[in-house]
C-alpha cells in the first residue's frame, strides 16, 4: 500500500487584482494558475524558474498567507484552502515558512530569544515561560548558534545568523512541514551550503517535509527529492530531481539547466548556453497558447493557439506539445 501525500495541491489558482481606477479595465495577474503537485513524507520538493514565475506566490498561498482563487489544498488529507480563524490558526502550527529575506523577516525590537518564542506562546506550547526558555536555548543550539545569543538582537548577528534564527522560529513549534522561500538567495555562497546541509540534517533529525524554492537549479537538485519547474504561473515539468536535471524534457528546463555555471572553464567553453529569445510576457496579458510559446525555439502553429495539457512521460508530468500524441 502505498503511503499516502502529507501536502496535495490541486488545480490552485491564485490571482491578484491590479486595476487602478474606479473606470478603469479590470486587470487580473494570474501568479499561480492551475498547479498540481504532491509532496510525500519526509521528502523535499525543490520549486524552481525565474523571478516573477509564481513560485513565492504559491509557496505563501499554500500556507494561507495569500487567498486562493481555487483549487484545493489538502494537508493530510484535510482541505484546508477554505480555513479561517482558530482552525487556521491551528493548521499554521504543523506548517511554518522560513521566508526570503533574514534581514526584514525578524522584528529588530526584539530579542533572539522573544522571535523564537513568539510561536510557542501564540500556540500555547509548554507549561511555562522557563520551559519555553529551555526549548529556545535547545533549538539555537540545533541550528548552530551559541545558547548566549538568546539575549541579543537581530543586528547583532549576521545574514547567515539571522537566517539560522528563521529556521530556528520555524521550528518552535514542531511543525511537519516547511516551506523554504529561497532560504539561501540573500546569503553569501560561502554560508549557502551551511544553511542547506542544516536543512537537511534537521528534515533526518525531525522528520520533517520540505517546499524548497530556490533559483539555484544545481542547489535544488542537491536537497530535493522531486523538483517542479514553473514558467509564468504554470507547472510546466515535474519529476525526480535526477531525471530533471539530467534529462529536462521541457525546451525551458533546458534553457534553464544550460545557463547552470561551471566551474571548470575548459568544459565551460564546449557547453553551449540556450539563450531564449523574445520578450517575458506579462502575467497580466499573457499569450495565448502554451505560456512559453513567445520565447520557445521549438514552438509551432498549434503551440500559439492551444494551451498544453499536463501529460505522463515515463515517471515525469510535462505540459509541451513535443510529447502529445
């Protein structure tokens, strides 16, 4: 028997209304349109595509920060798209989210101590504040930070510090499942790996199931399981990371895997970088067809009228023309 998703996203669609004016024509951004997914126990989803694809927006509407226009979102088994107050409130504590930026997504007023301890007060966790206090000095110890730090403030630390004390908040209340919104992304390439190899000894420690947005396709093949690829709100390749990065079947997680550094300059020279023509349409008007049929080199006729079905291709689901019988 097989086990069963913690995290199954359906047909989620979230839209923004950007219209200015009272007369104005109505102006919709589709940032997330129609995306399927599931993540299984224990296992780490890696959410990758340029910047404005949609991947935040889905990770901050799967947990609730953004309403969905539709869809569902089923977290064990329970939907939990339509959840308002204490039932919210109480899904927020299985699901948590280290975001972006370690800089603005702690409060500077308070201390290390209070940031990590917010959570398990909100959630009513532990009998006391000296059990909390414990708790907190035990997880900045798991996240590598010295049980002293819990008296100082945020600008005391550095960015890799202050993302250790993200992670370390995301934890105070033993959740099940984390989105990671590009963790790594504002860190220096030197603090990258030590972010990313806590991550993953903590998912082993816990057991714990990861959403891991990231730009870095070769980061993103390292910790994840299964690895989706976006490209203007749609999921357009989903699969094994492996079988992703090594053999992409969408012509943009070509694109993408090319433009990949590598460190060798000898065999930097022989590959050659697919550059993608065209202009990024916009998520307000997009093109009609397949998202990605203004700037693919292999679209057709067909790719500008008929917008792709997500099909089966081996173990892989890809939403192209090329693999349409």
């Amino acid at each position: 028997m097989s086990e069963n998703p913690i995290l199954r996203v359906r047909n989620l669609k979230t839209y923004f209304d950007v219209t200015k004016g009272l007369f104005a024509q109505k102006q919709i951004v589709k940032a997330v349109d129609d995306v399927s997914f599931d993540v299984m126990p224990n296992e780490t989803f890696g959410l990758v595509g340029e910047s404005g694809c949609g991947k935040t927006t889905l990770g901050r509407t799967i947990v609730k920060l953004y309403e969905p226009a539709g869809g569902s979102i089923e977290f064990e088994g329970r939907d939990i798209a339509k959840l308002k107050g204490k039932e919210l409130i109480s899904f927020r504590k299985d699901m948590q989210m280290i975001f972006q930026d370690p800089y603005a997504s702690l409060n500077p007023r308070m201390t290390v101590g209070e940031i990590v301890k917010e959570p398990m007060i909100i959630h009513n966790i532990y009998a006391n504040d000296q059990e909390r206090e414990d708790r907190v000095v035990e997880l900045l110890k798991i996240v590598g930070l010295k049980p002293d730090h819990i008296r100082r403030y945020p600008a005391e630390f550095s960015g890799g510090q202050r993302q250790r004390i993200g992670i370390a908040r995301a934890l105070a209340v033993n959740p099940k499942f984390i989105v990671c919104d590009e963790p790594i992304s504002a860190l220096d390439v030197s603090i990258q790996a030590q972010v990313v190899n806590l991550l993953e000894s903590i998912q082993k420690e816990m057991g714990l199931s990861y959403l891991f947005i990231a730009h870095d396709l070769s980061m993103v093949k390292h910790i994840s399981d299964k690895i989706g690829v976006m490209y203007l709100g749609h999921m357009v390749e989903m699969g094994d990371s492996n079988d992703v990065y090594h053999s992409p079947l969408h012509p943009y997680t070509t694109a993408l895997l090319s433009a990949i550094p590598i460190p060798d300059p000898d065999i930097a020279k022989s590959k050659a970088r697919i550059v993608l023509g065209g202009e990024i349409p916009s998520p307000i008007n997009p093109p009609a067809g397949c998202p990605f049929s203004t700037r693919c080199p292999k679209a057709t006729e067909r790719c500008h009228k008929e917008t792709p079905k997500p099909i089966q291709v081996g173990n892989r689901i890809v939403s192209c023309m090329l693999y349409e019988k």
